[in-house]
C-alpha cells in the first residue's frame, strides 16, 4: 500500500470515528439552555426540570439563560452565533415557529438550526363564561352562529397560538367571534370571570381553579386525547368539531451545524428524562405529558406546524400587529 492510498484510509477512519468522538467527548464543559421568556413561566419550569435531569445524566452543570424579546428572536439571535458543539441549546414553543408566519424575520427554525427533540405537549380547555348558554361545543357553535360577530374570546396576543387555536376552530365551525387580544393572560381570565369576555382557549392548568370554582365552565380539551388534569371532559374531536386537535409544546433547537452524534445524545436524554416518573409526574400537574422525540422526528413536527399555521393565518387573513 502506498503513502497516497494510506493517507485516503487513513481519512476515511477519522471520517468514521468522528461521530463515536464527539459523543463520547460531549460535553466537555457546562451547558447553556437559552429560554425566550422571563422566569416564573411553564416553559422555564420545564426547562429548569429538564435542566436537573441533564446535570444528573451528562455530569455538567446546566445553566438556564432566560431572554425575552421581540417573540423569541432575541434568543434565537444568541443562538444562532453559538459555537455549533451542543453546549448552547434553546427551548422553544409553537410560538417561536408562528412568530416568522406574522412578522419580517430572518431565521428559519428548520433552515437556520437544528432540532433536537421535543420535549413536551400541553393541550387548551375550551372555557366558557357561565352566563352563556352553551353546556357543550355544539351548543356553543350553535349560539355562535345564530349570533355572528356578537361573541368575543381573549388570547395572550396576536398570532399566540391561543389565537390561531380559535381562529382554527372558527374556520372549522363556520363561525365569526371577535378576537380581543391581551398582553398575558392574567389580565385576560379578570375579564373572563367577571363577564366581559365569553369564552377563550386557556391552557389547562390556569383553567383549573376557575373551573373548580364554577366561574368557568369548559366544554372540551383541544389535544386528540382527553386530557389526564380532567379525564371527564371530551377531546373536540369527540364533541363534535372533527380535524381540530392543536397541542401546544416545547423542544430544544441547538445551533446549525452541530454534530449529529452530539444532537443524538441530547435527544436520547431528552427521551429518558421525559419518561422519568417524576418528570411526568410534575408535567401532567401543570396539564403536560412529556414526550421526547428524534431529531428528525422534531424537525417534521415543525415544519408540520409551520404549514398548518400558515394555512390559518391565510384563510383567517390575520395580519401581524404593528
């Protein structure tokens, strides 16, 4: 065998042991999870959740950065200028993916950095004021559209995807509501308990109390299956609106580039930690079930949404607030 012939061996071996290197070297040094939101959230306490099983399984401190901005663009910004070796993450919501659909951008979630894993899914209750007569979704469609433009329902903002879940569930029921959007949701549930909204998507754990109380009433659960904070209440699907089944979530993006040994490993322990009985355990009390996904499975997932999302904000004509 010759020097040249020897060097091309000697190539392609390193070209097959790169992956197995970068795995077992991975990680070298403390992890960063960026999060778009400020502390206190849902997103940050699955982070954070997330965070402790990640210190536990890699032997690395993980440290959760929080930077709102600008609907995720300020830590996608960060994220994109990070070294691409795994060591900066993201967690990210559907939020993050309708937000370039509504607003000028420059990233592309799939284009611009690579998925890792989804790590959670959290269904919406379909609440409801008790003075409206409406016991059922039916009997809420029905109302609606004996009354078009008369209803009105509260999201977390323009393009939310509390939002673009009602915007679908218009169009699938034929109805027209007016949309009055909040800066959060807090402000959002006053006017709903006290009368001045009749009905919203609120996500499951906020609704409880209410609906505890008797000061909501909810009708149905967005995700296709019934939701384990309250096995009582129908899935859509099952009260009538079939097609409409929207689950919000969150997973890690990590930079564009990073090896794919690196986005392997930290999807396998994305997996691991969200079947773990006390990670689920604290999910399912916030109204979550963890999920954990391959790379490529994630990257479907989103490109999934983006085109559903895509087909409502055009059929709806919702335009970006300016």
């Amino acid at each position: 065998m010759n020097a040249h012939t020897c060097l091309k061996v000697l190539a392609l071996l390193c070209a097959l042991l790169a992956p197995a290197t970068h795995a077992q070297q991975y990680p070298s040094r403390p992890l960063r999870v960026l999060v778009p939101l400020a502390p206190g959230g849902g997103m940050d306490a699955v982070t954070r959740a997330l965070a402790q099983s990640f210190t536990d399984s890699l032997g690395q401190t993980v440290v959760v950065d929080n930077r709102p901005g600008a609907g995720s663009q300020v830590a996608l910004e960060i994220l994109s200028d990070a070294a691409p070796d795994g060591h900066t993450l993201m967690m990210l919501s559907a939020t993050t993916v309708i937000y370039p659909l509504l607003y000028q951008s420059r990233f592309d979630i799939v284009r611009d950095f690579a998925p890792v894993s989804q790590v959670t899914a959290q269904g919406y209750a379909l609440v409801v004021h008790p003075s409206l007569p409406a016991k059922s979704v039916l009997e809420l469609v029905k109302h609606a559209r004996a009354n078009p433009g008369k209803l009105n329902y509260s999201s977390s903002g323009i393009g939310s995807p509390i939002h673009m879940t009602t915007e679908l569930f218009q169009i699938a029921t034929g109805t027209q509501m007016i949309h009055i959007p909040y800066k959060g949701m807090g402000a959002a549930y006053a006017d709903l308990v006290g009368g001045r909204i009749d009905l919203s998507f609120a996500t499951i754990i906020s609704s409880q109390p209410h609906i505890r109380s008797g000061r909501l009433r909810v009708l149905a659960v967005s995700p296709p299956k019934r939701a384990p904070a309250l096995p009582d209440t129908p899935t859509l699907i099952e009260a009538g609106v079939p097609g409409v089944a929207v689950v919000n979530w969150y997973g890690l993006v990590a930079p564009k580039g990073t090896p794919k040994a690196v986005l392997n490993r930290v999807s396998a322990e994305t997996i691991k930690a969200a079947r773990t009985p006390e990670f689920s355990k604290r999910l399912v009390a916030d109204g979550s079930e963890g999920v954990g996904t391959t790379p490529a499975e994630f990257s479907a997932h989103i490109r999934a949404e983006s085109d559903q999302w895509r087909r409502v904000i055009k059929q709806a004509g919702i335009r970006g607030q300016q």
